[in-house]
C-alpha cells in the first residue's frame, strides 16, 4: 500500500495492546503526515524510556529510578501494601488517589491455562517485607476474573503465616473487570469498601 516501511510501521503498531490493524493504520497516518512535530518526538520518547525506564526491585513499578518514586516517598504509609496485577492497575490505583501506602505488583495471576504458576509471581519482594515486619495490612485488589480469585485465594493461604490482616477490595469491580479499564470514583469505593478475610 504505501511500501515496506510503512507496513513495518502499521504491523508495529498493530502488536500493541487495544490497537487493530484498522487502527494502527489509521495512527501510522497520523504519525507519518506530520513526521517532524510527532513521529520523530514519540520515536525519541521511546528510545529515551528504553534505555531509562526499569522496574523496581521492591515493588515491581515502572519508572527511571530503583527503588520507585513511591517506594522512597517518605510520606507513603509503609505498613499498608496494596497488592495488584500489573502495573497498570498500580497507575489506575494512582490516578484515583485512593491509596497512600506502597504497592506489591505479582506481574500476572495464576492461571493453569496460560501456565502461570506460583513461581512465575512477583511476590519474594512482598514476603521480605512481611518478614522484616511494620506490615499492618495487606490488601488484595486484583481483578474480578476466575484468575484473580484464585490468586487472591492463594496469597490468602500464602499469607496467612504472618499474623497480618489481608483484605480484599469491595464493591464496585464487576465480576470479568479488570482495575485499569476502572473509572477513579469505582476504585475509590473499591478499596474504601474492602473486606478483611477471617
């Protein structure tokens, strides 16, 4: 259609999440009609975060330093950890300002169909800080799939060694939904609303 590199440019594109391949078309349109004031600016970008961005050895967030922005802001409760999916719902959770403690990111749930098993989980991080104690509660807020019930299952299993409260979001998460795609009013009453597991 418009020779090799731009199928390149569109099949690139097409890969990414939320994007088909009438979508990348129509981005790569954008992009190539004004390369100077957006193609070379989004193409500097993502060099620059390749290179910078790394995840966090405490939590698992993204960002240019190791530990995180939140794992060393001072005024962030350290004693309530708040244990998502990805990253995605770590910035969901962010933009809604509900939560001002730390965070836990497992990097995916268990999922026998997908493979994923307990060691494929980002959750040493989390049992050191549970070891090393201050932890006053931990709380569940994965998504409401077959997937995030069972791993919250799990963890509550996993977790219950350590004498700490864990807690499970409320209200507000439709069964299927993910936290990312949430608007900030229903994560906010999700995580006021959480339950304590007995």
């Amino acid at each position: 259609m418009g020779g090799a590199d731009i199928e390149r440019l569109i099949a690139l594109l097409a890969r990414l999440p939320g994007l088909g391949p009438r979508s990348a078309r129509r981005a790569a349109l954008a992009l190539l009609r004004q390369p100077q004031t957006r193609m070379l600016p989004l193409a500097q970008a993502m060099e620059q975060a390749a290179r910078t961005v790394r995840t966090c050895s405490t939590c698992g967030n993204l960002d240019t330093h190791d530990p995180c922005g939140i794992c060393t802001d001072s005024a962030r409760d350290r004693g309530l950890v708040c244990v998502v999916e990805t990253v995605g719902d770590l910035w969901a959770l962010e933009r809604a300002g509900v939560h001002r403690g730390v965070y836990q990111v497992l990097g995916g749930t268990l999922s026998a169909l997908s493979g994923t098993g307990p060691d494929d989980l980002n959750l040493a991080p989390l049992l050191a800080r549970l070891e090393e104690g201050g932890v006053r509660e931990v709380i569940l807020a994965l998504g409401a799939t077959v997937e995030g019930a069972a791993t919250a299952h799990w963890l509550q299993d996993r977790l219950a060694g350590f004498d700490v409260p864990v807690s499970r979001v409320g209200q507000g998460v439709p069964m299927g939904g993910a936290l990312d795609v949430l608007d900030d009013g229903t994560l906010a009453a999700a995580l006021t609303a959480r339950k304590i597991y007995s």
